[in-house]
C-alpha cells in the first residue's frame, strides 16, 4: 500500500494481545496492519469456503478480501487469529479487487468494537488503517463508478471458521477435509463449542447451535440487525461476523432490513434473524452428516434450537422490562402487545426501554401520564387517540404485573439498565464519523469509540449520542428508506435534522 496511515485502534484488543498504546502508534505497525510487512513468524493464508446466500446453494466463495495473519498465542494464554480485511487479492477474490473503503471499514471497526462493549458475541477490531490508495466503487449501484479512499481492518477472533467453510467440503466430498476441520474445532481450544472431534461431530453443531443463539438473542436484544445471515457469514463460534449491510433498529419494526439489495423478500429482517439462524445451522447439520451418518443425534442437537431461543428470550425480555423473571401466563401477552404498540407508534426502540427505567410501576398511583409522554416523545409518527389509550391500557397492565413482585425501585432499574444500553452505534453516527475521516479528521471516530465503550453508561456530557435523529414534520416515515441506505444522500438527508449536533450540519427543513 502506497502511504499507510493509522485511523484509529482499539486499545483493549491490542492489550489482549500484549500491545502497549507506543507499539500502536509506530511506524512499524502501520505497515504490518497495511499488509507492506509480515512480523516475525506471521504464516499469511486465505480460506476457502462456501456458501448459502438468500437461500440458495452459491458454490465455492472464500476469502476474497480477507488475509489471515496467522494465530497468536496471547499473554492470557489464548489463541486469537488476526486477519486483514481489504489488503488485496486472494486465490479466492474471483473478479473482485479483494479491497475495502474507509467508509465500511470504520463501520466494521466501530460496530465490532461496540458489539463487544454491549456484550454482544463478535469478532473484534484492532486497527482501521488509510491506504492511500485510491479504490473505485459504484456507490449507489448506478453506474457511477468513483475513486473512495482505500482503507483495512484488521479483525481478531479465537477462530475465523464460518459454516460455509464445511459445507464447501461435503459439496466436495472431500470427508478428509471436513474431518481435519472439524477436528481443529474440539473444546480445547474453543470452551463452549463442545467435544467435536472426528468421533462426535453432532456435539459441534450442538455447541455451535447454543452458542449461535445466545448471540442471536443479544442481536434482538439491542436491536441489531446483521443484514446478510448467509451461511458463509455464520461464525462456527457465534461470533457475529462480517460486517457489511448491517444497521441499528431505531423505530421498533420487525421487519426492516438495512440491506437494500434484500429489499423485496426481507429475508434477513429484524424479526426473521432467530428463523435464519436455525435455517443456516440445518444448513451446518447438513454439511456435517457424511461424517455422522446418524440423522437422528443432527436431528435432536437441530431439536433444541427453539427451545434455547425460547428460554433465553424470555429471560432477555423480563430483564428489559424490569422483571425478575419471565412468567409465560402473564407475560407473553404483555410482551406481544408492547411490540405491537411499539410498532404502530413508531417507538424507538433504545430510547424506550432506555426511559422506561425511569418510571415508577410500584408507585400507588402509576405514571400513566409520565409514560404516555415518553412514548410520544420518542416515536416517530404522532400519537393517535387509539394509540393513546392502547398505551395506557398497557402501562396499566405493565404497572400491576411489576407490583406482583416484591420489587424494589432501585434495583429494578438497575436491572433494566444492565440489557437496556444508552449508547449504540446509530446508523446517522457512523455516518458523521464516516464524513469527517473523508476529511482527514479522526476525531469523531476515537470519540465514537470511546462513548461506545460504556453503553450501559449515563456518560453526563455525552447525551447527544444517544438521541435520535428527529426527523421533519411528516414523521420518519418517508425518509426512513434512506436509513437502508449506505450512502451520502443519506447523510445529508439526516443530518439536516440532527438539530442536537449544533455545528456539525447544517439544518434543511424536510419539504
Ligand atoms: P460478503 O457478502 O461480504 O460476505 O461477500 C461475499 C463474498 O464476496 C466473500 O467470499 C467475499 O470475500 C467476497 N468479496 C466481497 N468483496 C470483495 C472484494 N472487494 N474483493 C474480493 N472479494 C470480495
Ligand atoms: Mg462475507
């Protein structure tokens, strides 16, 4: 790469792996995270693997744009792999450039980073480093091909495998391979995944399938939306990985995609990720029965898929709201009706359960008010009279459901603030971020990185990231498919609303 330089790093990762903030910030780190120079004993590769991408069987894919480093065994004894996404071509770039852009570079970087601060299973990211090289990308997909600045993120991960990288032997037949792979995968090395050596390889999709969601979970959790849950971007580990088309859930609507080119069949919708993650581990169930040969042990690890989500889910949801436990009699029909609420009204979905925390359900008289205000001021669309009074028919039920526990104030939100952060990485903020590193101008990027640390936080002084971009008088509706999209029109569409950044953009009135 022609003149690399530093954007930001993550300081816990390199900590991890035994480097100190000078290491970081020399001049040889810089060309080794550009991909000019391999540290001692630094074993470069690329993978191949394979792939179901909206459902259908896409054959042989890999890494296209991502160069293993090789695997560090770290000062608190684990192995991690790093990798370089966007350091050039690979034998598996096919008629691609096997290069990434600043702007989905510090998306990953960030998004990575914040996963993992919200405790959110995920890859990490270690570094964003300029290229100076130029890369051409058509953008809008419009036949607008531009130069964009050229950048690389180095990822860390205990391991990079995906499901599609079995799945690619067992299309091949080639069971040696899959065996050797499978084998690499054994619990010591990976806690959690399971024995999986050759002998019991259904105790590796049964890991894998926990594993796989519990992350799931935690997505639906903070309102993640992946964006393209293709088996090849499925971590054996359940790691969320590949950050691509992914995108922040501001209004609760279950079927909204950040991914434009799935626009019509939303497969991998907000509300459709727990069924996508069990189609694509029948996918791995699959890709692993010639070395099982025993339909019925894929099918019983397959069998406990829903029950898992279930149990966790619920769990997950009580501690959202604020109870100390899930009871199904009772709950599953308040849950139902408060998304269904949440939904109509447009709600935010961070900034209500965030402000939720701040009534009082024990209070003798409830604040029926107090709620209904705090709906109406975090939705999007206007507050019918229907809405309303669904609204407080719900606070009512919500209140006396909390006054059936011995509940203490405090500790409830606490508890609720403990699931419910106040910071995540809104789409319109990785985009400011995005604008000003076009610009030579990393401030916005380290300060993201640094809010986004303690999400479950209060942060006095750093409110302004955690609101939401207020948009024009017809409500989010209209403009809300700009939020699919990764582009500059977006910006500067949302950014003319982001009144609560004085200084950053300038204001345009929505006509
Ligand atoms: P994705 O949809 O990002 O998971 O990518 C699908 C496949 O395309 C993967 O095998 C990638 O490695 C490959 N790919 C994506 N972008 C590039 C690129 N710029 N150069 C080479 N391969 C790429
Ligand atoms: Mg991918």
């Amino acid at each position: 790469m022609k003149s690399p330089r530093l954007v930001a790093y993550s300081p816990e990762v390199a900590a991890e792996l035994g480097l100190s903030d000078q290491d970081c910030l020399s001049e040889d780190f810089c060309r080794v995270f550009a991909g000019n120079r391999l540290a001692a004993g630094m074993q470069p590769f690329a993978m191949c693997y394979g792939g179901h991408q909206f459902g259908h069987w896409a054959g042989q894919l890999g890494d296209g744009r991502a160069i293993n480093l090789g695997e560090a065994v770290c000062p608190d004894g684990r192995r991690r792999t790093l990798q370089l996404k966007g350091a050039g071509r690979t034998p598996y770039s096919r008629s691609a450039d096997g290069l990434a852009v600043l702007r989905s570079s510090i998306r990953e970087f960030l998004c990575s980073e914040a996963m993992h601060h919200l405790g959110v299973p995920t890859t990490r990211a270690l570094s964003v480093v300029l290229t100076g090289e130029t890369v051409v990308r058509d953008m809008f997909y419009d036949g607008n091909p531009q130069l964009e600045p050229g950048a690389i993120v180095c990822r860390v991960a205990p391991s990079f495998t995906r499901f599609g990288n079995f799945q690619i032997f067992t299309a091949r037949d080639d069971l040696d391979a899959l065996k050797k792979i499978g084998g690499l995968h054994d619990s010591q090395r990976f806690s959690g995944i399971g024995r999986a050596g050759a002998a019991d390889l259904s105790a590796l999709v049964r890991g894998s399938l926990s594993l796989t969601a519990e992350m799931v979970v935690h997505w639906q959790r903070v309102g993640f939306v992946h964006g393209v849950m293709n088996t090849d971007n499925m971590s054996i580990l359940g790691l969320t990985i590949d950050y691509g088309p992914y995108g922040w859930l501001e209004n609760y609507d279950p079927d909204w995609t950040p991914n434009t080119t799935d626009a019509q069949g939303r497969r991998y919708r907000f509300g459709n990720q727990p069924k996508i993650a069990y189609w694509n581990l029948v996918q791995l169930a699959n890709a692993i029965y010639p070395l099982v040969m025993r339909a019925e042990s894929l099918q019983q690890a397959l069998s406990v898929f829903s029950e898992t989500f279930a149990a966790e889910w619920s769990a997950t949801t009580a501690a959202k709201l604020g109870l100390s436990r899930f009871d199904p009699d009772k709950d599953e029909a308040l849950v139902g009706d408060l998304l269904q609420l949440l939904q109509a009204a447009e709600t935010d979905m961070t900034l209500f359960y965030r402000q939720l925390a701040d009534l009082d359900p024990y209070a003798p008289a409830g604040s029926a008010a107090d709620f209904v205000a705090m709906l109406e001021r975090n939705s999007y669309a206007p507050l019918a009279a229907e809405l309303r009074d669904r609204a407080l028919a719900w606070f009512g039920q919500y209140c006396s459901r909390s006054r059936s526990e011995a509940g203490d104030p405090e500790a409830r939100r606490q508890r609720m603030n403990a699931v419910n952060p106040k910071y995540v990485l809104r789409n319109y903020l990785a985009q400011l971020a995005i604008d000003q590193a076009e610009q030579g101008d990393f401030g916005l990027v380290a300060e993201l990185l640094d809010v986004l640390r303690n999400p479950y936080s209060e942060q006095p002084g750093r409110e302004r990231f955690a609101r939401s971009v207020r948009i024009g008088p017809n409500s989010g509706r209209d403009v809300r498919c700009c939020l699919a999209v990764l582009d500059r029109a977006f910006t500067v569409f949302c950014s003319g609303y982001c009144t609560e950044l004085p200084g950053w953009h300038t204001i345009v009135p929505f006509g």
